[in-house]
C-alpha cells in the first residue's frame, strides 16, 4: 500500500507518504520543513517557496543570516544553509510536501522548474543529510523532465529517446538535468515524464547537442558573451522577489551587466534590462523605505551593521569588535577588495563571513551616519546633522578615523569616495586602482587590531554612473542601495 513501509527497516530519503505520515516526521536534530499548500503562486518556482521556508525556520531558530556568496548556485545555498543548520543543533533536514496538483501546469505536469528543483533535492539525499517526502498522490504525477530539439517534438528528425522517469526509494542519481547544472533551472521547452516509473538502463537519458549551448532557448556561446545570460535573468525576474532570491540576481546578473554596459557593452536588449530592472526596484524601493521604520519588515540594513557584527563576533568566538566603515564601497569594488585581501592576510586574518547590507534612502553617507545613531527612528525623517558632507582629500582620505556615532565608535575610511569621486568620467576604470588603495588600508588596519578581534568592513552606500561615465549617489538604484559587509576575523585564527 503506498506510503507504507516496513518498521524494521530504515525510512528511505526519497520517499511518498500520506499527511498522516509525514505529520509524524521528526526526530531529535531534524528539520522539517512542512510545506502542505502548494497553489498556484508556487507554480514554476519551488525552489524559491523551499529557500524560504528554510530560512524562516532557521531564523526561529537562531541561525545566523546566509553569506551572499553562499548563493551562486543551488548546491552552495543548501552547503551553507545545512552548515548554518549545524550551528544551531540541527543535523539533518526533511523536506516534506503537500500535493503538487494545484502548482502544476494547465496540462497537469508539474513545470520544468520545479521538476529539477524536486530532483535536485533527490540528488542531495546522496551526499547531504536531507530527506524528501513527497505525498502519496503525486506518484504518478507527471513532470518535465528534458529539453528536446525543436526539430524532434516537430517530427522533422529522428525520435528522441524519452527522458528516464524517476523512481521513488529506487532514485538514480538525477544526471539528466544536474550534470548540466547545478542551478535548478532548465528550459521550460521540455517533454515530461511520469514521477515514479521505470528507469531506462544507462539511468541517463540523452541530451540533444543542440540544446547544450542554450539557456532557455537563447544562445550563450563563446562568442556572445555572459551578457546574454545576465539579460535573460532579469528579464525573467518580474514580481515579487524572495529577498535572498532578488539578492542572488543583484549579484550574479544585475551588476555585471551593469559593468559590461557601462564599459561599452551597445546591445539593446541588454540596456533595456538593465534599465527596466533598475526602474522597477526604483519604484519599489522608494515606496517600501519610508515604511520601515512603521512595519519593522525591512532587510538588514547599514544601521543594522553594530548588531550583526555583533552576533557574528559572538558567533566566531571574537574577544573583541571593531567597525569600519568604507564610504562608497559598492558591491563589485568590495569584491575586488577581497580579491587583493585574499594572498595578503595569510595566516594574520580570514574572511569569516559576508552579506548584503541596504542603505536608507538618500544613499548619502550623511543619512547612513545619521542611521546608524539614531537607529530606525531615524527613517520617520530627515536628516538631522549635515556633519561629513565632504570625504577628506590627500593623503589623509587613507587614514581610518573615528567617528562617534550615538554612543558608539564607527571607525570611517575615505579612500573609495575620494579616488571615486576625483576619476570622474574614469571611474568605472578607476575601480580596480581603488580597491587596492582600500584594501591596503584595512590590511595595515587589522595588522594593529589584537587577537581574535573581529573587523567587520561595510560600505555605506553605492554609487551609478551617469551618462558621462561620473559616478554619482543619492538615488535608489539598485548599485547604490545594496552594500557589501565582510567580516574579517584577526589574529589567531587557526
């Protein structure tokens, strides 16, 4: 009978239970994630509605906040989340979900999107601690499985063999989708295949030639460049996003596309992504911010730095903490910055974490300064002090300088504003130059920090450049809102 199994023997990882069953999983240090109403809304982005059901649970739990870089693909986000899961006392996560039907497609199939999401998760009970439960009456859902050629499903060539079905206990490693990548994310042009069936016997069906060097039926080749791909992600990325969902598009599309754009990069499609996804977060920011301070339903923001450092000092066993603020430091300026700290800390200091921070609008450094004293009050209204409205100059813009802010000491770098502002129509090309200068600052800073003090680096907000190719700040764009935060813990390290 389906859903039943023998007590004697041990519950596999991949698996059909009824909702009586699966309200029974637990255990001492499991997570479940109970995901029992699966509508329309889930339709074609499961991942997502798994990503943040995980980081709701471990939030209730303590849990400190996922690494930007933890999110690259979907194999690093569940490396970090299980590590994370760890740190709070869980050792092994069940994902269990209600019937499929109503997030399938019209057709009835479950969309492509969430078919690999659903055998991604398959994968992961190999090589992870993860269980997946799936309710007893989608055995026999159907669900797209590959990409054909256009000219097979039109009858034009030789018939493509069927894509290998998955089974339930009896799961094959899913190489189909995940050996062409680890992100969950294959074309929805597909044929489908019932979820539990039988296998074929190479467990690996065949993959057209042709569709290798696609991506959701746009070509990425050689020559075309990584831009297509970047276009393709934020032409996709319409409505409501999962914070760490929009994040990981702000990463790994937005701002390189942006790069690409402003070193020269003409094609219209991707200008028009970029502008169209730049306006649309525009909009939306500029209505959300002044509601924080009312709703308390806001990300993590540059005030918020003195508290999440705080936790991670606590996290990594610091004995002390320190902030540094870096004016101007946007997202891929601290990227470079890390690449030059990298071969230079060595044994002295690592880089023991990283996230996203956002800036209250106007991102000015006076408004973070102002934020950062007055915490969320300060978003009811204007700036009260015009203090620091001019970065230093010279010489001494390499000098860390402490800044009182309320009761506490922030400790402020000027050197990325300066170099910045003073490239004026060379700033994009000025980046890798002001990188350096920074992290030649923060090198010799932490070299005469004490043992095992955590230095937790942020910038305040970002910057755009303007059509003359000057960088200018104030706005709510997206490159100027979302800041790079790292946490570099010193001395004593191993």
């Amino acid at each position: 009978m389906p859903g039943v199994m023998n007590q004697n023997e041990p519950a596999s990882p991949v698996r059909f239970a009824d909702a009586t069953e699966r309200s029974l999983l637990g255990g001492d240090e499991t997570l479940v994630l109970r995901i029992e109403r699966l509508g329309p809304s889930a339709r074609g982005r499961l991942s997502d509605v798994i990503d943040e059901a995980m980081e709701r649970e471990l939030a209730a739990r303590g849990a400190p906040s996922p690494g930007v870089g933890s999110n690259l693909d979907a194999d690093a986000a569940l490396s970090d989340q299980l590590f994370r899961a760890r740190q709070v006392g869980v050792r092994r996560v069940c994902l269990a979900l209600g019937p499929m039907r109503s997030a399938s497609s019209p057709s009835g199939a479950i969309m492509a999107e969430d078919t690999a999401t659903l055998l991604f998760w398959a994968r992961a009970t190999r090589e992870r601690p993860v269980e997946l439960v799936l309710d007893t009456t989608d055995e026999c859902s159907e669900g797209f499985v590959r990409p054909v050629a256009l000219k097979d499903a039109l009858g034009l060539g030789a018939p493509a063999s069927l894509p290998s079905a998955i089974t339930g206990p009896d799961l094959e490693p899913p190489a189909v989708i995940l050996s062409e990548a680890k992100d969950p994310t294959p074309s929805t042009a597909g044929s489908f295949a019932p979820l539990r069936g039988a296998q074929d016997d190479s467990g690996v069906g065949p993959v057209h030639s042709a569709m290798d060097r696609h991506t959701a039926g746009i070509g990425a080749g050689v020559d075309d460049g990584p831009w297509r791909s970047w276009t393709l992600a934020l032409t996709a990325a319409k409505g409501p996003q999962p914070l760490a969902a929009f994040e990981r598009i702000f990463v790994q599309s937005y701002l390189p596309l942006c790069q690409a754009v402003d070193e020269g990069l003409t094609d219209p499609r991707a200008r028009s992504a970029r502008d169209e996804f730049r306006a649309s977060f525009v909009k939306m920011y500029t209505e959300a911010c002044p509601t924080f301070a009312a709703t308390g339903k806001r990300p993590k923001m540059v005030f918020d730095a003195p508290v999440v450092a705080a936790r991670l000092a606590k996290l990594h066993g610091a004995r002390s903490m320190q902030l540094l603020l870096v004016s101007s430091m946007r997202y891929d300026v601290a990227t470079l910055v890390k690449e030059e700290l990298a071969p230079r800390l060595g044994a002295t200091a690592r880089i023991a974490d990283e996230l996203i921070l956002w800036s209250a609008l106007p991102t000015t450094t006076p408004r973070q300064l102002d934020c950062l004293t007055r915490g969320a009050d300060a978003l009811r209204g204007p700036v009260t002090s015009e203090r620091e409205l001019e970065a230093v100059r010279g010489r001494t813009a390499d000098t860390v300088r402490r800044v009182k802010t309320g009761s506490r000491d922030v400790y402020k770098l000027d050197a990325c504003e300066t170099r910045i502002r003073d490239a004026a129509s060379g700033a994009i090309d000025a980046m890798p130059v002001v990188a350096k200068a920074v992290a030649d600052v923060v090198v010799k800073h932490a070299g005469s920090l004490g043992a095992r003090t955590l230095l937790f680096v942020f910038g305040d907000h970002g910057f755009t450049m303007d059509a003359s190719g000057v960088a200018r700040c104030g706005g709510a764009s997206p490159e100027e809102v979302l800041v790079p935060a790292f946490a570099l813990l010193v001395g004593d390290v191993h």
